[in-house]
C-alpha cells in the first residue's frame, strides 16, 4: 500500500511580512515659480495611504521583533474538567539557560502565565512559590528547591501538582525523575497529603490517574493513552493513565482496545473510534514501526478509504510513548491506500514529529 507522510494544519508562532515602498508627493513650480498644489482629495488620500502603510509595516516589525523574543514551551495545566493536559505557550526567551525554572515559574498561580492561559485552564502550583533553585544530577534527577509557600495548597490537588511539575520538566530529554526541597530541606513525602516522593517522581508515576476495582495492580500494566478533548475553540489532548490487565505479547493490542472503548468516565473527553472498530491481525513493531491493521469499522468514509485524523492522531500519540514506537503503520483490510481527511493519501508510516508542534504532548 502506497503511504506518503501525513500533513497536519500547522499554527505559525508568528508571521512577519516587511513591506516596502514609499510614497512621495511630487512638487512642482510654474513659470512665475508658484506653487502648485495637488488636489486637496488627492493629497488627504495619498497621506492617508501613507500613514496606513506605515502602521502596517509598524505593526508587523513589532510582531517580528516580540517573536524572536519568545520561544515555544509546553506547560501542564488542568483544564476545565480539572485534568493536567499541555499546552504550549509562547514564554519570553530567559535571560539565561534556566529553561527549566522559567517552566516552573509559569506554572504558579497569579504568576506571569495569568495573561496567556487560554480559556477554561488554570495554573497549578500554590500562589507565591518561588523556584529557589534547581539542580540536575547525573542519573536525570532534576531536585527542585521551591519556597514554603508551596504548601499552601488541598490535599486534594497534591496530585495535579506532582504531575504538572513532573510531566513539565520531564518534556527536557535530559530530565527523568524530580525531587523536592522546600528551602533547602529535601521531602521524602508531599506537605499536605503524604504522597511518597523520597525515590523521586517520574512519568513512572502516571498522570489523570483512573482506578478501577476491576483489576488487580498487582498483575497489571499501566499504560498512558491520549484522548481528544476541546475547549470552546481550543483542541488539545489530554494523557490518561489506565491499569490494564497485559502481558508484554498482547501490550498493543490491549491498549488499541482501551482507545476503542474510549475514557470510559464523563469528561469532555471525547470517544473518537466507531464501536465495531477491531484489530483483524495482532500488532507487530519491525524496525520500531507499529504495524496496526483494523477492520473498516475505523473509517470515517469507506467509500473513500479516509481514517479520521483523531483517530490517527490518538493511536500515534498513544503507541509511541513507550520509546520502543517510533512510527505507526495503519493498514485496513481490503483497503490498498488509506486517506487522511483533507483526501491526502498516507504513504509512510506516522511518528510524533510529523504532528505540528504545538500539537506534540
């Protein structure tokens, strides 16, 4: 089957556009060296003309000038629904390397990330924390040093807190775990509720965390899957860790199957996948490529063979989490090439790179 790289809508961080050109008023003398005015309608419309082109240009050298002054950066926040989900926000470029802190700083309540979160997202650490310093072992153990007023939140945020933190620094490739200090005094466990912290907090650890009596921790696997969700205009996706009863020969297929049966909880998380949609063949990974192949239940219009880009966008995001997937592969029984929605045809296999970045979780 043919496939070809799949193309995205991709939001520019900022577009600068440099006009050029001038407008001159030409003046001219008659033989008795009078002046010749232009018509007063003419003169009003080319000095309007003027002023209009240059607060154009004014405006989008302004545009230029404060884009390379920022950079991209992905914060966790909870959402509506109180859930920790990305968001990638344009942050002022640091005075230094201190990426890491800056990250942290924009995490706090009433902190400078008040004016750029979007609607219906909170900021999650307690108001007036201060990054006092980080330092970032050898092993990947990035030990956080804040100030007391850390401890000046609910119990029954202590959660959302560690995950925010966690899931913000760990987007750094040289950061795995973190630990805390509160002025200098390292916690083996969270102030208020007691959560153990001493070994470190990973993405080991999971995040939105979903218990369920039906089965046993002991023998399961928790997986994190990505699930759609929307605020007013804003489509993010939000991570989801689920204990599922797997043995490391059924991993993929077990996670497709929770994708299909969807969160499972009432959120504005959104159920992407037909019902009826099932695996024909078992995954396999060749060459850290996933290769799925589904029943045509998947489809969003058989007639034309197009997969909907949700559909796609959660198996990718889901499946290559585990740093084993680079890529996905989707086939469909007795479909040859598959389409995306735009009716552009999927000739390779799917990574997280070919997803625009601010989408990437």
């Amino acid at each position: 089957m043919k496939k070809r790289r799949i193309l995205l809508p991709i939001i520019p961080v900022s577009l600068a556009i440099v006009l050029t050109g001038c407008f001159q008023g030409e003046q001219s003398l008659n033989n008795k060296n009078e002046e010749i005015d232009p018509p007063k309608e003419n003169a009003e419309a080319v000095n309007n003309l003027e002023n209009a082109t240059k607060g154009e240009k004014n405006a989008k050298d302004e545009t230029a000038e404060n884009s390379a002054n920022t950079v991209s950066r992905q914060l966790y926040l909870l959402d509506a629904n109180g859930m920790v989900a990305s968001q990638t926000l344009e942050l002022p470029v640091p005075d230094s390397k201190e990426v890491a802190a800056q990250s942290l700083e924009y995490l706090v309540k009433g902190g400078p990330v008040a004016q750029l979160l979007p609607t219906g997202f909170q900021a999650v650490l307690p108001q007036g924390t201060e990054i006092l310093g980080l330092n970032l072992k050898d092993n990947g153990t990035m030990i956080v040093n804040v100030s007391k007023d850390f401890k000046n939140y609910k119990a029954e945020n202590e959660a959302e807190i560690l995950q925010a933190m966690t899931y913000t620094l760990t987007q750094f490739d040289s950061v795995n775990t973190i630990k805390l200090e509160i002025n200098g005094k390292p916690l083996n466990a969270m102030p208020v509720n007691g959560t153990p912290i001493g070994d470190g907090y990973s993405r080991a650890n999971g995040i939105n965390l979903v218990q369920s009596d039906a089965v046993d921790l002991m023998q399961s696997k928790p997986v994190t899957l990505f699930f759609p969700a929307v605020q007013d205009k804003n489509h993010y996706f939000v991570p989801v860790t689920k204990y599922l009863n797997v043995s490391d020969e059924d991993l993929y297929s077990s996670m497709v199957q929770a994708l299909v049966e969807g969160p499972g909880f009432s959120t504005n998380l959104q159920h992407v996948f037909n019902e009826q949609t099932e695996l024909v063949t078992s995954p396999s990974v060749n060459s850290g490529v996933l290769e799925l192949k589904f029943s045509q239940s998947v489809l969003k219009n058989s007639d034309k063979a197009v997969i909907p880009d949700k559909v796609m966008e959660t198996l990718v995001r889901t499946l290559t989490g585990d740093g084993t997937v680079e890529a996905v592969e989707v086939q469909v029984e007795n479909v040859e090439t598959l389409f995306n929605e735009e009716g552009e045809p999927y000739t390779e296999p799917v990574t997280t790179q070919m997803l625009t970045p601010a989408k990437r979780l």
